[in-house]
C-alpha cells in the first residue's frame, strides 16, 4: 500500500464501494426458473414481518438492473459488493443449474466490468434454497457439501471477472437469529441448533475456498463478518463476565477458529451439551488460509448481567433501528483484531444507518447519514495509522431495501426508492459520497505531484 498518506486520502488502491444482497433489492422471486429461499418462505409466517411484506417485487433490481449499474457508476465508486441468489442459479440447491439466474449474474458483472467497476460476490447472504431447508438447512451437513458444488458453479461462470468472492455474509446472524432466537429465516428456536449451523457455515467456508482454489480461482477469498466490540455496562465483576461471554459467543467464536484452528474453550464450556459436532479434521479446513475477511460494522454492543442496555438513556445518537452510533468503537475494534489475530487485510464490507428519510421536493436531506458515514470512514482512517492493514470500505446500501424482519420501513440506502414507482433518488448522502470519492482521486494526483 502507498506511503502517502493524510488525513483526508487513502492510498491509491484503496477499494471504495457500495454493497447490497440479492433477496433485498432483486424482487422477481420466482421469476425464470427461480426456486423458492427460506426467506420467500419465511416473509409468509404471519407476523414475522414488521411491516407483513416480502421480497417479491423489493426494487425490481432484476429488471432494472442496467439502470442501477448506471446509478453505481454515477456514484464514483470503483467496487460494488453484491450477493448472488442460489435459489435464482440452482433452484432446488441441488441437480439443475438454471441458465436464466446464471445469465443474470453474468450480465451485471460484464456490466460492472463494462464500467471499471471491480465485482464483490459474497455466494450466502442468507437466502438457502427452501428445498435444503426442508432436509434440514445448514444443520444438516449434507449442506456443507452442496455449498461447495454452488461454490463451484458460480466460479465456472464468474469466477474469472469477480475481484472477490466471499463465502458467507454473517454467520453470527445466520446461526444465531435464524436458528436460536428465530427472528429471521428460517425461525428455528434452538440454542443447539444454531451452534450447529454455525460450525457447518464455518466448515463449508473453509471446503469452499480449498475447492475454489483447486478449481483454480484467481479471485481474493475470504468471509464477511459482523463484529462489534463488546463493552460492559459497567465495571462489576458480573457485567464483565457477560461482556466476555458475549465476545466469546460473536467474535471469537468465528475468529478462533478462522485463526487459530479451535473454538474458545470458555463459550464451548459455557454451551456444554449445546456445543456442536465436530468431526476430525474440520478445524484444520477451516483455518484454510484467507486473502481477506470482511467486516460488517454497525455500532457496539453493551452486556449487562442486570437489566438489559437501554440505548435511549446512553447519551449517543442512536439510529431508526434503535443502534447507537459509535464510530469509535470501529477504530477499537480494528486494532483488536491486528492484535489478536494475524489478520489478512480487512475490509468494511457493511457500514450505514438507518434515518428518518423524508423527501422534500424531490431531495433528501439526510445529514445524519452523511455524518455517520464521515465519522465511520475517519474511524477507518484512524485505525490504518495505528498501522491496520485495511483493503476498502463499501457502504450500506446502495439503495433502500427490504430490511429483513423490518420489512421496508427502515432504510438504508444513500439512494431512495419510492416503492410505488420505483423511481430511485440519490439522497445528500449519496452526493457527499459522490463529492468525496472525486476528492480522493483529486488528492490521489496531489501526491503524485
Ligand atoms: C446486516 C446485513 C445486511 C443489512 C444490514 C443492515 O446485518 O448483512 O443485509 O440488513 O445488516
């Protein structure tokens, strides 16, 4: 990376982007072949949706995708992280590949590409084909297997133009949501469940990219995270406990084992006969060495052995979802992770809010978007001269979308979709964004000079 380097610039290669996923923004769910995913499945159970809709129009990104290359490529990024429907390539999970998703997906990256824009996959953000899920999801290990042959199908058609695959976006969130507190898909409520879907997402990561490798992949490998440093309510013995616990349970329970090759022994004594199932050999796999892990940064996390945290008397900012904006802990957090672990170089795959965005005559004045999005990247900027290895950051999200179990109403994007006519606005965020990715370049030359 370059040497040049001051406050407001980045070096020269630094990656700046935008991400989304499939099953938020593409809508068209059973369109051309498309199979059911556990979240078509899920939107249907009454009352899971805070707002009772579902992915099955979202922002008509299936049929508008040109237009909305348009858009990233107005914006001035030089990256954008997207993530690819198994269900839309591979209907049941298995058997059949369905050409009409492939050329989807071939279509918007050779339009990326088209526009000097690098292409960032993540293969599973979160919507499995309802067809596994009916032999079991990922708690069945079978699963692990059929990751790797979608893994590989998706190399065969892409993997010589995307800059990046990753395997899995948030295994924490999978597991833990999904499968312990069922707020999200696929709703299973079970402790030792989603300890067992945990380890299978770990080790099919980890079975992906030896595959991938061996296929001869060029692409940079590696999974996405969502970490936060977790901060104890106050100083007793019994709130730092929980912190610590908490830590093991979201953090080193994922990076231990990408890492060091083992779970941390307190969260597996704590899980006692909820631990998971592991079977010889699966450590090693999933240590395979990355070229980069991503993390999704929101806010931080407070454990407290008593009353629950109440964001609302903290004294911070805190966001539509109720998330205290607390950029300082992303600069703490990086450092923890470049001293714990040795770490390829860390990407911020997710970082955003959501704001009460109101359009007034046509614009959006959302300035607290764009001072979260400002304090998060000085966050970053703080971290790399502490001397982190940090390869890019991408912003969440492109546009306003379907908001899992919030369902549309909270909203993410630094573009507004008005959902009834699908018209896409860029919101000041988006103009400051734009505004500052030109800067970067403009100093970019200011150094060379
Ligand atoms: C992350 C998800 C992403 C989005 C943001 C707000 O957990 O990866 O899809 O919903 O939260």
């Amino acid at each position: 990376m370059s040497s040049h380097h001051h406050p407001d610039s980045f070096p020269d290669d630094f990656v700046w982007g935008v991400a989304t996923s499939a099953f938020q923004i593409e809508g068209a769910s059973a369109a051309d072949g498309k199979g059911p995913s556990i979240w078509d499945t899920f939107c249907k159970v009454p009352g899971v949706i805070a707002d009772g809709s579902d992915g099955t129009v979202a922002c008509e990104h299936y049929q508008r995708c040109e237009q909305d290359l348009d858009m990233i490529a107005k914006l001035g990024v030089n990256a954008y992280r997207f993530s690819t429907s198994w269900p839309r390539v591979q209907a049941a999970g298995s058997g059949a590949w369905n050409d009409k998703g492939l050329d989807f997906y071939e279509r918007l990256v050779d339009g990326l590409l088209a526009r000097g824009i690098a292409p960032y996959l993540t293969l599973n953000h979160w919507d499995l084909p309802q067809a596994l899920q009916e032999q079991g999801g990922w708690a069945n290990r079978d699963t692990v297997h059929r990751f790797v042959d979608y893994a590989l199908g998706m190399h065969a058609r892409l993997g010589d133009r995307v800059a990046s695959i990753a395997t899995h976006n948030e295994p924490w969130v999978m597991s833990m949501l999904g499968h312990e507190t069922g707020i999200f898909a696929p709703g299973i409520k079970s402790r030792a469940t989603a300890m067992q879907v945990a380890h299978h997402l770990m080790l099919s990561h980890g079975m992906a990219l030896r595959a991938l490798r061996d296929a001869g992949c060029q692409a940079s490998l590696g999974i996405v995270l969502n970490l936060s440093p977790i901060e104890p309510a106050t100083d007793s013995d019994a709130d730092r406990a929980k912190a610590r616990l908490e830590d093991g349970r979201l953090v080193r329970w994922y990076m231990d084992p990408l890492f060091t090759g083992s779970y941390p022994s307190d969260v597996v004594e704590h899980l006692d006969h909820d631990a998971p199932a592991v079977l010889p050999g699966d450590m090693d796999i999933i240590r395979t060495p990355m070229n980069f892990l991503g993390i999704n940064y929101y806010s931080r996390s407070v454990a407290s052995a008593g009353a629950p945290w109440d964001v609302h008397k903290s004294g911070l900012e805190i966001t539509e979802m109720d998330w205290e904006v607390y950029p300082q802990g992303l600069t703490a957090l990086l450092l923890r992770l470049h001293q714990d672990y040795p770490v390829p170089p860390m990407f911020i795959t997710e970082n955003g809010g959501a704001f009460k965005d109101p359009v007034v005559q046509g614009q959006v004045h959302d300035a607290d978007r764009t001072r979260y999005l400002q304090q998060h990247i000085q966050a970053v900027a703080d971290a790399m001269r502490q001397g982190v290895n940090m390869g890019g950051y991408m912003v969440w999200s492109l546009m306003d979308n379907f908001e899992w179990a919030s369902g549309y109403a909270k909203r993410f994007g630094i573009v507004h979709v008005d959902y009834t006519t699908q018209k896409r606005t860029f919101k000041d965020s988006a103009l400051w964004y734009q505004e500052f990715l030109a800067r970067q370049t403009t100093s970019r030359l200011a150094d060379v000079a």
